[in-house]
C-alpha cells in the first residue's frame, strides 16, 4: 500500500467491510502501544446535517434548477 502526495490511503474492502465503513463515514486514528489504530466514529450527525437530510430529494420533478430558482426567489 502506498500513500499517495496528499497524505492518502485507500482502506482495503475487507476492512472497510469490518468496520462497516461506508462513503462518508466518520473515521478516527489514535496511536495505541505504538501502533496507529483506525476506529469509525459513532457519533450521531451534527444538527446542521439532520437539518438538510430531510430536504434531500425534495427538488425532483419536472421542473429545470433554472424554473426552481425563479419559482422560489423572491422579486
């Protein structure tokens, strides 16, 4: 395994599979008896994140992004 320019790492599948470890997933590294140890965070999302999720997908329908921004911009 190689580390790339920028500092990163492709986490194998198997142990991306272990750890449950999905796009997006909130992961930490500590150093424990000299050996760095990758855990995943179980911490919940943040009230910025669970604010947005439920307008995920909201936009979907017929219309362009250009009818959407004039249907909800104000004159």
């Amino acid at each position: 395994m190689r580390v790339t320019t920028k500092g990163q790492v492709t986490i194998p599948r198997h142990i991306r599979a272990y750890l449950g470890i999905t796009p997006h997933t909130d992961v930490d590294f500590s150093i424990h008896e000299g050996r760095v140890v990758l855990t995943r965070c179980e911490k919940s999302p943040d009230a910025s994140q669970r604010k947005f999720t439920s307008l995920r997908g909201i936009l979907s329908g017929k219309l362009t992004t250009d009818e959407w921004m004039e249907a909800t911009r104000s004159d």
